[in-house]
C-alpha cells in the first residue's frame, strides 16, 4: 500500500471515530503517521487535521455548547500549563502515560458497568479539569482524556459533548498550529499531505456524525467508554513502550 494510501485510509478512519464519540482521532493518526513519515511531518499534519475537524464541529455544533463552560475550562488550561512543563522536566513520560492509560482503563470499565455515577456539581471541577488539560497538553501533548472524563461524569447529552469537547479542543489546537508556523513546522510536504488527506477527513467525519445520530443516549455514552477503554490501553502501551 503507499504512502499516500495509508493517510487517506488512516485519516478516514481516525475522523469517522471523532464524528461517532467527540475524541479520539489525534491518537489514531499520530502513531500511524509517525511511523510512515517521521514525528516533524506527523505532528503538524496532526495539528492542522485537528484544527480543521475542530473548526467543522464547532459551526456544525455551534448552538450546543456552552461558553461559560469552555471559558472556565480554558482558564483552567492556561493555569495549568506552567505546571505541564515541570512535569515534563521531572517526571519520566512513560510514568505518566502508564498512570494515565491505567486510570482511563478503570474509571471507563467502572462507569461501563454502574451507570449510575454521581454527577460532579461544583464548579471547581471544571477549572480543575482545563488545569489537568492544560498540563497534560504542555508536557505530554494529551488534553483530552481530563475534559472527556468529566463530560462523560455530566451525563452530557450527545451534541453537548461534542460540541464543548471541539469548542476546548479548538482553542488548543490554534496554539499548537502557531507553534508549528513559529517553528517553521508547516513544510510544503506537510501541506502535500494535508491536501491528500482532506477528502477522507471530511467523509470520514460527516458519516461518523450522521451514523451518532441514531444513537440513544445511553448507547452513545457506552460507545464513548468503550473508546475511552481503548485509548486507556493505548496510552498504557505507549507508556510501556517508551
């Protein structure tokens, strides 16, 4: 199969699975490309597939989300990555990725079997969860599992959690994209690729958004565990691995 094969297959699939659950296609794309290209090229084609399937979902959804939500998530953020890059200085990655990957796996296995979790109500939690983000996303590049936890604790309904999901995603995913442009990241092989692999992205997105839709709200919370589940073992493994 070529190169060119692989991204296209890879990235419809990565981006089917963001349209079904709200997550998961950066943890999808990035291990694949990284080892067809090298991680120069695959983490800014990662950073601009992102920001353009969070600019999607953000006007898609634009009327669900909460922005008094995602400000306090970002507050959090911001707060949180100083304390990502000390983690990054003192603390072995792979610890953190074991960690991680070992919590996700259990709280999604817990919350599989006993639906019946308590809601989260202060409002703490959700300054306290873009602080998670923001030092997961500065030292080890993974935002996401904090804020996926915490909707999935809110029993959001399922546009609720996609859109406030691709809303704080977005905003991260502009800082990353102009880190790559101040580091002369975005090579015209990158650009090469990204075009490639647009049509996929957007086919593979729309029809993961349209099959959600006739999903009942308690089968699309088990889908989002059971992804969840997967990206546990997948960050436990890479923690294994490193």
């Amino acid at each position: 199969m070529t190169t060119e094969a692989i991204i296209i297959l890879t990235v419809g699939v990565a981006s089917f699975i963001r349209g079904v659950s709200g997550f998961g296609a950066a943890l999808i794309i990035m291990p694949v490309l990284s080892g067809l290209t090298s991680i120069y090229v695959a983490a800014p084609l990662v950073a601009i597939l992102g920001l353009t399937i969070d600019t999607l979902l953000c006007f898609y959804y634009r009327r669900s989300f909460d922005w008094g939500l995602v400000a306090k998530l970002w507050i959090g953020s911001i707060l949180g990555i100083p304390l990502g890059f000390v983690m990054l200085r003192f603390i072995p990655g792979n610890w953190m990725l074991l960690a991680l990957g070992l919590m996700i796996v259990v709280y999604a296995i817990y919350a599989l079997f006993d639906p019946a979790m308590p809601i989260l109500q202060s409002q703490r939690w959700m300054y306290g969860t873009g602080f998670l983000c923001g030092a997961l996303g500065s030292s080890y590049n993974i935002p996401g599992p904090p804020i996926i936890l915490y909707g999935n604790s809110q029993r959001w309904g399922q546009e609720k959690f996609k859109s406030n999901l691709s809303v704080f995603f977005w905003g991260n995913a502009v800082f990353v994209v102009l880190g790559h442009i101040v580091q002369n990241r975005l090579t015209e092989t990158v650009f090469q690729q990204y075009m490639i692999a647009i049509p996929s992205m957007i086919i593979g997105l729309f029809s993961g958004i349209i099959l959600s839709r006739f999903f009942n709200p308690l089968v699309f919370r088990r889908v989002v565990l059971v992804i969840l589940i997967l990206v546990g073992i997948r960050l436990f493994v890479l923690g294994l691995q490193s």
